[in-house]
C-alpha cells in the first residue's frame, strides 16, 4: 500500500503546482494618464490602480512641456501632444507622482495614487 500512497501524494503535489501557475498574473495592466488636462498643472489619472508591474500611458494634452515622475521612475519630458509609456512595480500602499519640471508640483501637478 505504501506504493499507492507515495503515488498519491505525487498527484497532490501536481494539482498544488498546477494551482500556483494559474494564480500568477499574466499581463501587466496599462494606465492611462492625461497632463495639462483638465487643466494645464494637473493630470487626469485613475485613483487606484492594483499593485505589481503597471505601466502608465501618459499623454501631454496641455499646452506646455511637461513630464510623470512615479515610483523612482520618470518619463521623458513630453512636449504638447507627445505621449511615452512608464514601466514600475507598485508595491501595495501609497505610491506618489509627480510632473518634474520646476514649479509644476508646485501648481498642482502631483498626488497620490492607492495601490490595491
Ligand atoms: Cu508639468
């Protein structure tokens, strides 16, 4: 009987491996974020976003230079129209951004984002 028990045991341990792969998140979730909109020292951004790789979208819509600064990480500066893609890991809590270029903050541009 021992050999029986052995064999399922190994059938526990696939279905237990099996389990953990289908839990691991398979895409990073892209946010879209507007500066200069709704008005030219502010971003339009969601309040929340999950924790993990997220990458932010950002679109200048306003009328001036401006950048997005979350996480340690920055984006180029992005003149009117101009849009780059921000790649950062989020661990659960608070995560703060930013526009970078002086006096910006300053005006508004900057705030805090919940990470789920
Ligand atoms: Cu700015």
């Amino acid at each position: 009987m021992g050999f029986i028990k052995g064999k399922a045991a190994v059938l526990v341990a696939c279905v237990v491996g099996a389990t953990l792969l289908i839990a691991v998140p398979a895409e990073a979730a892209t946010v879209s974020v507007t500066a200069g909109k709704p008005s030219e020292y502010k971003f339009a951004i969601p309040s929340s976003v999950k924790h993990g790789k997220v990458t932010f979208k950002v679109t200048n819509k306003g009328k001036i230079a401006h950048d997005f600064s979350i996480g340690g990480k920055t984006t180029p500066t992005l003149k009117p129209g101009a849009s780059a893609k921000l790649s950062v890991t989020l661990k659960k809590g608070k995560a703060a951004y930013k526009c970078t270029i002086p006096g910006h903050a300053a005006a508004g541009m900057k705030g805090t984002l919940k990470v789920s």
